[in-house]
C-alpha cells in the first residue's frame, strides 16, 4: 500500500493558517507525486517524480526553489498499484463515479495518478494573500478559474473519506500539469478522452505539524465539509 506524508491539515487552511512552515526541498524528499499550496495560498503545487511546480493566477507552471515554503501540502510514493484504462469521461461526476468503483477500501485514503489526454479543463488558482488572513470561503470566492485547451498530460492527487475531513479534502482531490509545462492547477471539472489510472490505497500516513506561534494558538475545528467544499467548488 501507499505511503502518504501530509504537512499540515486542511482546518489548518480553514483556520487561516497560511503561512508556510516547511521549504519545498524537505517535502520533495519525502515522495514522488503530490499536491498542495504555496505560502501565504500563493498558487497551486504539482508534484511530479519528485519535481514541484507552482501555478499562479495564470495557471502556468514554474519550477519551485527548493527554499519556498508551504503551509499544506500532500505528497506519497506508490509501493505496488493498480492500474487501468479509463476512456470517454465527460466530467468531472463521471470520473469520480469511475474512480469511486476502484476504492477497494472506501476507510482508507487513496493515492492516484492519471497520465492522459484531457479534452477540457476547468482549473483554478488563487492569489497571495495578505495578513490579517481571510477565511478559506474568501479566498475562493476571489479565485482565477481557466477553461484549458485540450493537452496530454498527468492529474496526480488523493482521495480521503469523510471521516478524516478535519485532516484533508474529503473526496477527490487532483492537481493537473501538462507535458509541455504551459498549464496546469487545481482541477474543478474535466473531460477525458483517453487515460491510464494509477491508483492505490493508503496503509497509513504521517501528519507533519507547525511549531510556531500560530498554530498554538488557533482554534481548530473538527467539521471542515461545508467550508471546504465551498471553497473547491467556488
Ligand atoms: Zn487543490
């Protein structure tokens, strides 16, 4: 099974904690995929093979420096998965219900990785924000959505049960990047012509922490679902 690294949680984002704690270099050391965000929610994280990218307002893919830092992110390694073809998916509900049936174990969390050719993309990307922190719900509703023209290329991302909304996105959670590195962000919607599925459960996963001054004194909520949702969907 999949081992996942999570640092922070996501009613760590919810609470307003958006300052990066921990550099890119350490969490790239600590997977070969993975998603998150930048500090102060300074765009969208790709990692792929242990590269990371950041996608601003423009949704254009850079190269990270290894000194940035971030508040959330998730990253993992597949020990031995699955894999399978999905074909003609013309949204993102269709997908999730094709997806959905490869959850061999519903209680655990999920890695996946989807290499392919995506028709249309609907990706987001937010902007830096400055102190004092809107709550996550704002800073959505101010996010930059792009309708992406048709590429090859890889969604990498995670799925976790409802159980564990306090710790991340409930439900599937994918970043896109194209080959030619011209596009990519948090995904809202896609078509999908033709794709190979990598996709494997999760044996458990480590929770890396803050230590500063912020996060002690933050009021952490267990019921993240509504705001969460509001804030992935727009
Ligand atoms: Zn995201």
């Amino acid at each position: 099974m999949a081992r996942i690294v999570k640092f922070g949680t996501i009613n760590m984002l919810t609470a307003g904690l958006f300052d990066g704690w921990i550099s890119i270099g350490e969490i790239a050391s600590r997977g070969e995929i993975g998603l998150g965000s930048f500090h102060a929610l300074d765009g969208e994280m790709v990692m792929l093979d242990g590269e990371v990218f950041r996608m601003g307002t423009d949704a254009v893919p850079h190269p990270v420096d290894p000194t940035t830092t971030t508040p959330f992110a998730v990253v993992g390694a597949f020990e031995t998965p699955e894999s399978f073809e999905l074909a003609d998916c013309e949204d993102w509900d269709a997908l999730a219900t094709q997806l959905d049936a490869r959850l061999v174990d519903p209680n655990r969390p999920a890695m996946i990785r989807i290499r392919g050719r995506f028709t249309r993309t609907r990706a987001r990307s937010v902007p830096a924000q400055s102190k004092p922190y809107p709550s996550l719900g704002e800073v959505a509703a101010h996010q930059t959505v792009h309708e992406l023209p048709a590429f090859e290329g890889t969604m990498v991302g995670f799925h976790f049960p409802e159980y564990l909304q306090a710790i991340d996105v409930v439900g599937w959670h994918l970043h896109v990047i194209d080959d030619d590195r011209r596009h990519g962000g948090h995904v809202l919607d896609v078509s999908i012509e033709r794709a190979t599925v990598t996709i494997e459960p999760v044996g458990g996963f480590e929770v890396l922490l803050p230590d500063d001054p912020a996060f002690r004194e933050a009021t952490l909520v267990a019921d993240t679902h509504a705001e969460v949702q509001r804030a992935e969907r727009g």
